[in-house]
C-alpha cells in the first residue's frame, strides 16, 4: 500500500513539473516572477527568524544577569550567615547560590551559542538578500532582452513578406501611395487641362489677329 502511495505521489509530482516546464515555456518571464516571489518569502521567513534570535539573545542576557546577581547576593548572605553563626541560613543561602552560579553558567553557553548563531543567520540572511537582489537585477535584464525580441519579431512581421508576395508590407504601402499619388495627379491634370488649353488658344487666337495685320 505504501508503494502505491508513493508511485502516486511519484506521478503526481512529475505531472506538476511537466505543467510548471510547459508554463516556463510559455511565459518565462512570468515563472522568474512567481521564484522570485517564492524567494522574497523565503527571504522574509528568515528575516523574522533573525528577529527572533535577537530577541532570544536578549532574553538569554536578561536571564544570566539576573542569576549571575542573585549568585552574587547569595554568596554575600552566605558569608554574613556564616559569620553570624546561622547555620540553616548559611546552607540555605549557599546551595541557592550554588543553583544560581550553574544557572548562569548554563544560560552564558546559551548566550553565547545564540550570538554564534545570530552571526551565522545574519550572514546567510545578507547572502539571501544579495543573491535576491541579483534575481531581480538578472529579472531587468531578461525583460530587456524579451522587449527588444518581441520587438524585432513584431517589426519583422511587419518588414517580412507575410502574404507570399515578392515584396514587404511597406513595399505594398508605398506602391499605394504611389497608386494613389498617380491618380491624384492625373486628376490635377485633367482638370486643369481645359483652363490651359483655352488659355493657349486665346494667346494663339491673339498672336493671329497681331500677325495678320
């Protein structure tokens, strides 16, 4: 049953990478976002786990200051004790300072495991945030290199020949405009032609009448 467990899960997982390879695929720079997202709240877990250690490592220094000060107190009572021949006071007062001297003891091994632990979580955290900070520089240069693509694929489609015609989409526009320039001035032309011609005529008509006199 185990076995059938774990095959499922096995088949189960692979599915999920291969769905999360085809997304890649699709849109890469989408999957980059969703890491680096994953990655800041990684990054934020242990920002407050650094935040915890600090606050451990003060109450770590709260606890032994204040049993090392009791140690001191009651190792004072015991030689006032001693010397005022009060026996059960003295013992008393000696085994508490006993109990005190190896609590101190224990929370200064504590304290100082825990600042030995603080300085390795804040140079981890300091890595995380460089290299988190590395993916987010390494994000501007992917999406500048992906907008300068989808740029030239986008202007290619415009430049290449996309109807199986021997010239380019701005070659079939500018035919156009030279159509159209044609007709426009072809027109110009024919209208104007009469207004010419009648002027011709009449400075032709004029040179004749000057000519025959």
């Amino acid at each position: 049953m185990a076995n059938v467990f774990k095959r499922l899960k096995d088949s189960i997982t692979a599915d999920l990478h291969e769905a999360l390879d085809q997304k890649e695929q699709k849109n890469p720079v989408a999957m980059l976002n969703q890491y680096l997202r994953e990655s800041e709240k990684e990054t934020e877990k242990v920002r407050k786990l650094l935040e915890r250690q600090y606050r451990l490592k003060d109450e770590f220094t709260r606890e032994y200051q204040q049993a090392q000060d009791m140690a001191d107190k009651r190792r004072r009572q015991s030689e006032i004790a001693e010397k005022a021949g009060e026996t059960d006071m003295y013992e008393f007062a000696l085994k508490e300072k006993q109990e005190y001297e190896a609590r101190a003891e224990r929370l200064q091994t504590a304290r100082r495991d825990s600042i030995e632990q603080l300085e390795a979580l804040e140079r981890k955290y300091e890595e995380m945030k460089h290299k988190l900070k590395d993916m987010h520089l390494k994000r501007m240069e992917l999406m500048g290199r992906e907008n300068t693509a989808r740029a030239h694929h986008r202007m290619n489609r415009v430049m290449e020949d996309t109807s199986d015609k021997p010239y380019s989409r701005f070659a079939e526009i500018d035919r156009y405009i030279d159509n159209l320039e044609y007709k426009v001035n072809s027109a110009y032309y024919h209208n104007t032609f009469d207004s010419k011609m009648a002027k011709i005529e009449k400075e032709w008509e004029t040179s004749g009448d000057v000519s025959a006199k």
